[in-house]
C-alpha cells in the first residue's frame, strides 16, 4: 500500500478489531475514571488523533469550554506556552488519577497569576474553595462543559467584581459592574479610587463629612426602587449648581438665591471673609473687629436680626453695669475735656493704645529717655492697690498717676542707704531717664567725699568697688541689706589697706617702729605700687641715709625681698599669696654687705677694722680717710713718700686661695726692704 493512501474508516475497524489484543499490550494503562467512556483499543484516536491531527485539537474538540477560554484568552488555557495539553493533564494512571499534575505540587500553591489575574489584598487571604465553588461559576465557559458535574471543575469564575459580590452591591447596580472604577482588592470602605474632586462637584469644608446617601437618596431626587423595594442611589444627574436645592433659605429670599456671597462650606453661622466682604457695607471690619463673630453683633435667631448701631464706640462697647459710656469713669480726659475712645484707641485693640510718646509731650509728664519705650500699662496699670477700683471705671486703668519724683513709681533699690541725706536719697542727683547705668556721680562729685579719686582710683569701674561682682575683694552683704541694686554705697573702706594686702605687715602703719602719717600714701602713690616714689631725701627718715655711692644702688641691691614677681593684683584676695616685704635691715655696717678683702689684718684695732676708718661711701679706692702718717706706725717720708703702696703691701693667696692685699704685719726695718750694698 502506497505510503501516502489513507486507510479506509471501516476496513481500520476491522483491523483494530484483528488487532485488539496486541494493543491492549501497547497502552500505557487505564484511563481515568473522566475518560473511561473511551477507554478502549478501538478508541484511541479519539484522542490521540490521526495522521498529521494534533493532540490538543482532539483535546478541545471534546473540552469546549477550554477551547472558548482559549479563544477568548482568558483564565490558565488562554495564555502562551499551555498549547499542550498533556503537560498538566496526563492519563492512563488508572480510574482513581486526579487528571491534574500540579506544577506547584497542590492547587494550595498554584501561582494564581499564570491565570492572567493575580490575587492581591483581601483575595490572598482567601481559599481556593471560597471562590471556585458553584454558586459563583456564572461564566459561559462551564455551560459548554460536557462533565457530568461540570460544577467540579476549576472553571467558571468571571473577573468582574460583581460576579461574586452581587450581594454587596451597596449601589444596586446604578453605577455599572466595573468596581473597580473606585474600589480596589483591599477594602470597600471608603472607596480609594473615587476622587469627588473629579467630579463637576468637589465636596469642600462641612460636605466632605456627610454620608453619600444623605445626598444620593434625597427625597428630592426621587429615587426608583429595586425589586426587594430597597432606594437606589441617584449619582447622575444630582442639581447642585445652587445651594437652596438641599438647603432652606434662612433669609426667605430677602438676599438672593447665590448663598456663596456670605457663605462657605465650613459653616453656615461663619461668614467666610474671603467670600463676604463687609467693606461694602456701611461699617467696614478692620483688626479686632474681623476676628468677631457675627453672632456677637448680629441677632443669628432672626437672619442676623436688625442693623446694630455704630457710629460711637460706645454702641458696642458700654458698660451694661453702671451705664457708663466711658470705661476710664472721666478720667480719660484731654486738655481737659472728655475724649472718645478713638482718641487713643483703634479696632487692633484697647491694650495698643495709639496715644504716642510725641502726643504724650502734650500732657504734664513727657516721655524721655527710657521711659518713651516703656510699655504703656508698665505705668498705666489695670486694678493697681490703692484707688478703689469702681473710680478707675469699667476699664480699671490708672490713668493719671503721680509723676514728680522718681520715687513716686520707682521704689528705692539702695534700701535706704542714702536716706539721711539732705534730699533723703532721690534718684536724680545720680541717675537721669536715659537708663539707670552709667550713674551720673562721676570722679568730679567724688571728690567731695572722703576718698577722692584719683590715679588709677580715678579710671576703675564703680562696680569693682560698690557692685556685687567686684573681684578681689570680700563679698558685698546681701541685698536685703543693700536693696535691689545690690550696691554698696556708704563704704568704709577708704584707708589703702582695706582693699590691697599690706605686703609689710604693718610695719610702717599705726604705731609700729617705722610708722608713718600718711601710711602707705608715704612710700606709693595711688597710680602704681611699684616703683615705689620712696626717694634718696626720703630715705635718711628710714635712719640710713644713702651718701655716696649708695645713691646709685637699685633698692632691690640691698632689700632682696624687692626681686619678687609681682602679682597681677594687690587686691586682699589674689593678693594673699604675695611674699612679705619687711625691709629690716639691721646692721647698717660696711661688712654687712661687702666683702672684707683684708682678712683679720686689722682686727685688733680698737674699731676692730672698721671699713669707714679708712673708706667712705664715695668709692673704695684709694682709701681717702687713711693717712699713713697718721694712723700707720710708719711715716712715709722722703723717697717713700714716692713709692707705690703695692711696693711695700703685695698681695698673698690667703688659705682659701683668695688674694689678700698684706698690711699687717709689714716689716719697719731699712733692711728688710733695702739689701746691704759691699765694696
């Protein structure tokens, strides 16, 4: 038989039927209890097919509803790549094989997104069971299935949202079955995609909180009923170009139909100034007066009732109490006559006044200095002690207050300290309106007291003697002693000790050995402490008077205790540590600072070798009150008269290695000096 010749249908018959045993050798198995039906040799084309006929058309030429899904492209069997339907779908596993291989293992793990729609939000929560059951397989796929129970089957769910949650539909199906439009898969409420900004009605202000249905079921749109007699929102056409088609007019037509010239959507009873404008009125709202409510002049029970008087202040603003017109009860006066409250203030409010520091140089007190930034109720104050508070008026303002004297509203910071003097301690002797600091007491007034000043006295800061941060001295008392100032100002340091240590001890002060009347003013001045102006004059009151060349010595030379550092400060604090200074010299002798270059030579003198037998303060060589004639057992006569000294008295190392000029004992004899001549 040629290759290409197809066997005649019933002469195959016959051949199946000759050949059936050894087929039966050839299959694989028994087929699911599915495809039982056609389990038998002569059937296996039915699914297998013939010739050049592909499996999977016998496939879907027997499963219509997975050739109508394929066709339309939807669910697992309309995407690429499932073309073979043995794939997931084997047989011949015997009567009891489920007839899916489960890619994933089970349908608990089957990827849901390889049906081209992916689970997300409160569908991952779900079971399989919950949606792939009868009562929502609504799809037209399953009513082409030749199952017997086609209701078994993966198939037959729609995607739309309705399909499943018809019961839900709180819309009744008046906005369509695409849900999704305004909802998502994670929550109904509120509907997260609707945005009533897009619509030709944004909801503003005290909308925004009503309930959908409050405006969607208004009797006035007349809503149909579905079949369980359940409203069915109205969403279009709903009027709302005027605010009087859901709301009353609570004017009766008196101001119009368009609302929105007063009103906003925040609130009825809050005129929104950026949509009323009162400026066209008679009486335009400026500070104070636009932050009221309108209710406050406005009779809101009667449509905002009747026009309320304005032409004075005091329309508004009186006291219900007493009657009065005027909260200062009279006392707001200028030049004497009454003044209207718009004499001194505006609609920014009663505590700004507008009576300004140049109108006040018009009345009896003018602000200088510091007192023109003072704040007006620092001195005006509301219910102060002392006026009884009905004589102050509603207002309770101090309007006119004593002003003659500091101390009529500054109280006395010194606490008296100042009290005894002739002026019983005013402020203005020391201090003008231009600030409390610097005082106006200056070196010149000073001068008066009992410590003038003068040399550095004169250019050191007040405070560092009479404030309470003065350094280097002991502390001030506190200010219950001194008052608020917590200045010292009758002080009874005025000797130079009281404030700078005494580096001598007393020595020169009082009536000690070397005290002098003016105390340290004797030996310093009050520029400096060192150097001292102690001067040679000077000096002999010290019982040693410098002659000669003592003149010339520096202080330091013979009053070692002088080569100290100074310190930064001889004030009694920093001051302490200053090493003491006594200046006791008492031995007054030559030898008690010079050397004595002789040695013992001249010891047994009645003077026992006093420098000034010979020497005196002016130089030590030659030694002018030596006479050789005179005080030496030897009279320089004749040729020795010519002799040089160092001729007769050379110099010796002595036992030290010093060298000692010999004067004692010097040889009187000619012979000692003169060798003997021989013939």
């Amino acid at each position: 038989m040629h290759s290409g010749a197809r066997i005649p249908v019933l002469a195959l018959a016959i051949l199946m039927l000759m050949v059936a045993p050894a087929l039966a050798q050839v299959s694989p198995g028994p087929l699911a209890t599915a495809h039982q039906e056609v389990d038998s040799p002569l059937k296996c084309f039915n699914c297998h097919g013939q010739g050049q006929e592909a499996m999977r058309d016998r496939c879907l030429a027997c499963h219509q509803e997975v050739a109508w899904l394929a066709k339309a492209e939807l669910g697992l069997h309309g995407q690429k790549g499932m073309e073979k339907c043995a794939s997931c779908h084997p047989d011949h596993a015997g009567r009891d094989f489920a007839m899916i291989a489960w890619e994933e293992g089970s349908p608990e793990r089957f990827d849901h997104a390889r049906t081209g729609w992916r689970l997300g939000g409160r569908h991952l929560e779900l079971k399989c069971g919950d949606c792939h059951k009868p009562v929502l397989q609504t799809s037209e796929s399953l009513r082409l299935s030749k199952r017997r129970k086609p209701e078994g089957s993966w198939l037959g769910l729609e995607r739309a949202c309705v399909s499943c949650h018809t019961a839900k539909d709180v819309h009744r199906g008046s906005l369509g079955k695409d849900c999704a439009k305004c909802h998502d898969d994670r929550v109904w409420k509120p509907a997260p995609l609707f945005d009533h900004g897009h619509t030709d009605y944004p909801l503003t202000g005290k909308h925004i909180d009503v309930t959908c249905d409050k405006c969607h079921l208004a009797a006035s749109l007349k809503p149909r009923s579905d079949d369980q007699g359940r409203p069915i929102p109205v969403y279009k056409p709903v009027p709302h170009q005027e605010c009087s088609t859901c709301h009353a007019d609570p004017h009766t037509g008196r101001l119009g139909p368009d609302c929105a010239r007063c009103h906003a959507t925040g609130s009825w009873k809050k005129v929104d100034a950026q949509v009323f404008n009162h400026d066209r009125t008679r009486y335009p709202l400026r500070a104070r007066h636009a932050a009221v409510k309108c209710e406050t002049c406005h009779d809101p029970r009667l449509a905002w009732g009747k026009k309320p008087p304005f032409a004075a202040c005091t329309d508004c603003h009186a006291d219900k109490r007493t009657g009065r017109d005027d909260p200062h009860a009279g006392l707001a006066t200028l030049q004497g006559k009454k003044a209207d409250c718009a004499a001194c203030h505006d609609e920014g409010g009663w505590k700004a006044s507008t009576y300004t520091v140049a109108r006040h140089a018009t009345a009896d007190y003018t602000l200088a200095g510091k007192h023109a930034a003072v704040k007006c109720d620092a001195c005006h104050r509301k219910e102060p002690p002392g006026p009884a508070s009905a004589a102050l008026g509603k207002a309770g303002v101090l309007i006119r207050m004593r002003h003659a004297r500091c101390r009529d509203c500054h109280e006395d910071a010194h606490a008296g300290q100042l009290a005894k003097r002739a002026d019983g301690g005013a402020c203005e002797p020391c201090h003008g309106v231009a600030g409390w600091k610097p005082s106006l007491y200056t070196v010149k007034e000073h001068a008066m007291l009992r410590l003038p000043l003068a040399g550095r006295h004169a250019t050191v800061a007040c405070a560092a003697c009479h404030g309470p941060q003065r350094r280097g001295l002991p502390p001030l008392p506190g200010k219950e002693t001194l008052g608020t100032a917590a200045v010292m100002l009758k002080s009874k340091e005025i000797e130079c000790t009281a404030c700078h240590v005494d580096p001598h001890a007393g020595r020169f002060a009082g009536r000690s050995e070397r005290a002098k009347p003016a105390g340290c003013l004797a030996c310093h001045d009050t520029r400096t402490f060192r150097p001292a102006n102690v001067s040679v004059a000077a000096h002999r009151g010290f019982g040693y008077a410098l002659e000669g060349a003592h003149r010339a010595v520096a202080c330091d030379a013979c009053h070692k205790e002088s080569k100290g550092r100074p310190l930064d400060s001889s004030l009694l604090l920093p001051a302490r540590r200053l090493p003491a200074m006594p200046f006791a010299v008492k031995d007054q002798r030559c030898e008690a600072c010079h050397q004595n270059p002789h040695g013992d030579q001249f010891a047994r003198r009645k003077d026992h070798g006093a420098c000034v037998a010979c020497h005196n303060e002016d130089m030590f060589r030659p030694a002018t009150r030596f006479d050789h004639t005179r005080d030496a057992g030897f009279a320089l006569d004749g040729g020795h008269a010519r002799v040089a000294c160092v001729g007769c008295h050379p110099a010796r190392r002595d036992a030290k290695g010093h060298s000692v000029v010999v004067y004692r004992p010097v040889p009187k004899e000619c012979k000692a000096c003169h060798a003997e001549k021989r013939s």
